[in-house]
C-alpha cells in the first residue's frame, strides 16, 4: 500500500506537521513528532520535513495497533 506524506503549513499546534494521505479515502493521520510517539528508530516529522519541498510518498511496511510504519522515498 502506497501513502503520501504532504505538508500541512496551516496546523496552528505543529509547525513541522506532515499528513499522511491514502489514495481515496484522503488524510488518515500526521506523522508522528514526539518522543512520546515515534516508534523506535522511525524518523519524526520533525527530522523528515526539510528533507522534501511539498510532498513525498511510503510504502507502509508494517500496520499496528495504533501506527503504520512506512519506508519513505523521496523524489528530487
């Protein structure tokens, strides 16, 4: 299954906020972007977010009780 991580410049609580977006069904979540909720050794929004301009895609790898563990790519 294929997301699409994309920046979310307007949440007024996080000002590196990432969406997470599945193909017909539009926003599911935000990547994670606290201690408290990044997963081991995920990357959280926070380390992510400069490392594209708008928008980047995954490949979720692992689905959990209450997180998706994705493999990011990042084109340009």
């Amino acid at each position: 299954m294929t997301v699409s991580l994309v920046k979310d410049k307007e949440n007024e609580h996080d000002r590196e906020a990432i969406q997470v977006e599945l193909p017909g069904l539009g926003k599911i979540g935000y990547v994670a972007n606290s201690p408290y909720t990044v997963r081991g050794e995920s990357y959280s929004a926070g380390r992510l977010y400069d490392k594209f301009k708008k928008k980047a895609q995954g490949t979720v790898r692992y689905v959990l009780d209450d997180a998706l563990l994705c493999t990011i790519w990042i084109k340009g």
